[in-house]
C-alpha cells in the first residue's frame, strides 16, 4: 500500500503538515484494506492564505476516487478532503456489496 504526500508552490516544507497528512491518509487506509494507493496533494497559495487538498485513492480493479477541498485552514482541508474520500470509498463499498449479493441471488435462483 503507497501513501503518497505531495506539497505544492510552499517555499518552507512543513514537516508537521506532512506529517498530519500522513497519519489521515493511514487511518484512511485501515478502515479501507482494498485500497492500493493513496495520493494527497496539499497546495498553498501565500498571497490569498488558502490551502487546496486533493486525495485520490485506488481500489483494486476500479476507478480512482478523489476529493478536493479548498479552506483557510491546513489541518481542516485535509481532514475535510480526507473524509469526503471517506465518504465515496464507503459508498463504492456498499454497490460493490449489493453487486455481490445480487449476482449470488441470481446463481441460486437457476439452480
């Protein structure tokens, strides 16, 4: 599993953002074990004090899922991307589920 942190247009690497951007993206990870990568990119912009956060997590034979979320606060826009990512993961849990479970009633259904 890759967890990827990039940070853009910052002239000082913040360590501690890293950081934080990291531990999210491994909590993300464990509540989702078929996810193989897991991309965040934290953008900042000086001159109007905004922070961009995009993640983009892959699951196993389907599409990327991403979030992007704008705010003036760093910590708040990774958490806030990091759970809308949440939120679609979770959903393509569940089609994936009913996929499942309505294919397996179909295969009984004909025996």
């Amino acid at each position: 599993m890759a967890i990827e942190i990039t940070m853009r247009h910052s002239d000082v690497k913040i360590e501690s953002l890293k950081e934080y951007a990291q531990k999210r993206m491994e909590k993300l990870q464990e509540k989702f074990p078929k996810v193989t990568s897991i991309s965040a990119v934290i953008d900042i912009d000086v001159k109007k004090h905004m922070y961009m956060a995009e993640v983009v997590a892959n699951r196993l034979g389907e599409t990327a899922v991403g979030a992007k979320e704008f705010s003036e606060s760093a910590k708040s826009v990774i958490d806030a991307a990091a759970a809308r990512a949440e939120r679609q993961l979770l959903k393509m849990r569940v089609k994936a589920r009913k996929g499942a479970v309505r294919k397996q009633r179909a295969s009984s259904a004909r025996n």
